[in-house]
C-alpha cells in the first residue's frame, strides 16, 4: 500500500507549487493592474488575464511530468475517468486548496498588504454563474482533448490560451477553479470574490466539470482513461 507514496509527495507537492503561484498571479497581477491602470478597468482585465495565462502556461509546461492539474475539478475528473486512485485524488486536492491560500497570502505581502483581507466583492448573479459552468466545462474539454495529442506541450499552451479568452467571454471572468475561489476570498482586490458569492461558484464549476466529463466520455469513450480503443471493423 505505500509502495506508490514517493510518488504521490511528488505530485502533493506539484499541485501545491503550481496552485500557489497560479494564484500569486492571478491575485499578484490583478493588484498591480490596479495600481498601473486606476482608471480603466478594461486595461485591468488585459494585464490580469495576460499574466494568468502566461503563468498557466509557463507552470504546466514545468511541472506536467510530475503532476499538473491545478484545480480540483479537473483532479475529480480525471478520477472518475480512472487517470488517479481516491488516494491520490484526495492528497492533490488537499494540496491545491492549501496552495490556493498560500499563493494569496504571498500576493497580498508581496503588495504590501495585509497577509489575509477579506474580499467585499460580490459577483453572484444567474449570468455570472452560468458564466462559471461554461467556463469550467470549456476547461474540462479542453484539457483531456489536448492530452490526446501526441505532443504532451500542447496542453500548456491549450489551457493557458483558453483561461486568457475565458477571461473576456465569459461574465464572472473564468474562475472555473474551486481552489482558486476559495484562495481569491483572502484578497480584497480586483481579483478578489466575496466569501458569500464564491459557494454557488464551487457548485456550478463542479456542475460544469461533470458535464465536461461527460462530453469528453462522449467524444473518446475509452482512451481517455488510458485504455486502447476497441478496434473498429470495416
């Protein structure tokens, strides 16, 4: 039974690295975008989202060959898909939600603030929470249809293109993340969401990876949990 844990601390400590600083730079960016562009909120949202995505990219491309998930949804995911054991599942969830609040608190002291501020910024609304299904489900589909290509870098560049556009499509900016809307209810900054608005964002990211899940199940029934697919007679 313990003959895997080397390998599950390796992963631990990758989704708790890379959800720590995702969040140093969604939070980190979204207060400089502040302090460099007061007035436009706009210009803001272009700085934010440029840096998240570039800093996705950057992480899963340094990270993947140990573990690079990043976000809850997508572990639950690749653990009804048969990708991770429960065991493994539960420690990398663990550590995003533990990186997630770590990565805030070194962003608001990186700015000079206070390590942990609650955010008054409430976004909850019927488009806003449709806005976290979309985007979630888009994350989820995007994500396992680049881990078919036989060029394992193609996910890094998918997803952190994907986030940067999700920003702007989507109403309630693309959080698609528990660990992430949990970790952004400490920073009482334009990333910021209010602790009352960010439960109804956990239920529809994970409304949103359920139905990713099954699009992905639809589209590639038996590859996507690493099986060979059954061959197909003529």
């Amino acid at each position: 039974m313990l003959t895997d844990a080397p390998e599950l601390v390796q992963r631990a400590v990758a989704e708790l690295l890379g959800t720590t600083f995702l969040v140093a730079a969604v939070i980190g960016s979204g207060i400089a975008a502040q302090q460099l562009s007061p007035a436009d909120v706009g210009v803001q949202l272009l700085e934010n989202s440029l840096a998240t995505g570039a800093a996705l990219v950057a992480l899963v491309l340094a990270l993947q060959p140990v573990s690079a998930s990043f976000n809850p949804v997508v572990t639950l995911v690749e653990r009804a898909l048969g990708r991770v054991t429960t065991r493994a599942a539960a420690a990398m969830v663990a550590a995003q939600v533990l990186g997630g609040i770590l990565g805030a608190v070194l962003a608001n002291l990186m700015f000079d603030r206070d390590a942990i501020s609650v955010s008054g910024h409430h976004r909850v609304t019927g488009g806003h929470l449709l806005g976290e299904v979309m985007a979630t489900l888009g994350l989820v589909v995007i994500v396992f249809g680049a881990l078919r290509s036989p060029r394992i870098e193609t996910v890094a560049f998918a997803v952190g293109g994907y986030i940067t556009a999700a920003y702007w499509f989507t109403s309630s900016t693309s959080f698609a993340n528990p660990a992430v809307t949990i970790a952004r209810t400490l920073s009482d900054t334009f990333a910021g969401i209010a602790p009352a608005s960010a439960p109804a964002f956990v239920v529809m990211q994970l409304v949103g990876g359920a139905a990713g899940g099954v699009i992905v199940l639809l589209l590639r029934p038996r590859t996507v949990a690493g099986r060979q697919p059954v061959e197909e007679t003529p």
